[in-house]
C-alpha cells in the first residue's frame, strides 16, 4: 500500500529580507574561502590564473570581505521584526530544546526519533546561529589588522593570521554539517525552499516546528492542516451538537 501523498500547501517561513541576507552571507563566504585558498598553500595556486593572479585574488579577496559584513543589516534595516525574533529565540532556551538534541542524534542517523516540539527556530537552529556569529565575529576581527597591517601593533596582526584561520576552519566545520541537513538529509531537506523563496511546506513546517505553526494558525495566517498538509475540513454544527449530546 503507497504512502498518502503529501500536500503541496506552502506557508511562509522566512521574509524576502532574510532571503537575500541569506544569500548574500552564503555568497560571499564561500567566495572568500575560494579566494583565500591559493594565498593560504601552494596547492591552490592553479586558481590564481581564475582569480586575476595573487593582486586579483587579494582585491576579490576584500570585496567579498565588505559583502560579508552587509547581511545582518539587509535584515535589520528591511525586517528588524524577522531579526529581533531570531535574537530573542537565540537566548531563549527550555528544557525541550536540550531534549530536541537526544531525538536529533537518532533522527540524524536513521533511527526512530520522536519531534520534539519547537519554536520558530529549534534547538539545532539556535546553537548553529550562535557559533556562526562567534565565528564571524571572529572572522572580521582578525580580518581588520590584516588589511590595516600600518595601522596595528606587529603581534596583533599575526595573533591576527592565526585566528582568521581558526574561525575559518571553525566556520567551514559548521557549514558543511549545514548544507548537509538542509540540501541531503531526507527529513530536514524538504525546507530548504525556505532560504531560495521563503516559502516551506506547510506539513513540514507543523511537523518540525509546531508551536510556531500552531500560534500562526490561531492568527489566523496558517490554514489548519492533518499530518500530510490538508486542510482540515470545518466541523458542521450537527456533528458539534452530536459530540456534545
């Protein structure tokens, strides 16, 4: 016997804002690491020729420096709304989200997990958000005396080599695991169109993230649906009364 066929209802999970952050910050990270490479060994200097020579890899190298730094104010100037919330859940943290990581584990490797009941960003979610922004912050801090060398003392612009190449390495670790959960892994997969139109299943979004679905619906934003993203069929008046008799 086959398997319902899932709804194709969608609902919106995230605001043009943050998809073009998103993008923006996805864009310029993987491009930096692709600049950084044949200036970090001699195994990637093939891609100088591609980048303009070290002078081309070295000035695409800082422009996609700048447009590392511009995501977090597309979203704040054009969403602040979207960004607070993400702010406030990062800080939020319940005893279901330390019981969201045992389900994930088994969830991760293929065994029979459980959903534990999620805000609008889970507990995964918040702990890859959080170690991003260190990162990050550790990224364009040690960047800046790179790039001013004249300006800063000679030990903070080497302190400065060493902890660029810690947070990028720190960073990569995180992002592969990301685009892992959100491009390959089967359950989680499915909301990948939320970061390209902003838009996700409405059968996944309830199922990974119910309160958040359960509180948009009481707003009157999200339709009611069953487990494979139907809309739910009004109760007549008969049936309310024969419940009740």
């Amino acid at each position: 016997m086959s398997k319902p066929q899932k709804s194709t209802v969608k609902v919106r999970r995230f605001s043009r804002a943050f998809v073009w952050a998103h993008a923006v910050n996805a864009i310029s990270f993987f491009a930096l690491y692709i600049t950084a490479l044949p200036m970090y060994t001699e195994f990637f200097d093939w891609l100088y020729p591609v980048l303009g020579g070290p002078e081309g890899a070295r000035l695409l190298h800082r422009i996609f420096a700048v447009a590392f730094v511009t995501p977090t104010f597309i979203w704040v100037i054009f969403d602040f709304k979207g960004f607070k919330l993400w702010m406030k859940e990062l800080v939020t943290w319940k005893k279901r989200d330390l019981e969201f990581f045992t389900e994930f584990v088994k969830e991760l490797f293929g065994f029979n997990f459980k959903h534990v009941r999620q805000t609008f960003f889970n507990a995964g979610e918040k702990i890859n958000s959080i170690i991003q922004i260190l990162t990050a912050i550790l990224i364009i801090g040690s960047g800046i005396p790179m790039w001013f060398p004249e300006i800063f003392p000679r030990a903070l612009v080497q302190w400065g080599y060493l902890l660029h190449n810690v947070g990028f390495g720190l960073a990569i670790a995180v992002v592969v695991g990301h685009v892992y959960l959100s491009v390959i892994h089967k359950n989680s997969k499915p909301g990948y169109s939320g970061v390209i139109t902003g838009e996700v299943p409405a059968w996944w979004a309830k199922e990974h993230y119910p309160d958040w679905y359960d509180e948009e619906v009481a707003k009157g934003n999200f339709p009611d649906i069953d487990k494979n993203g139907n809309p739910k069929k009004p109760t007549s008046p008969d049936k309310k009364k024969k419940k009740g008799a």
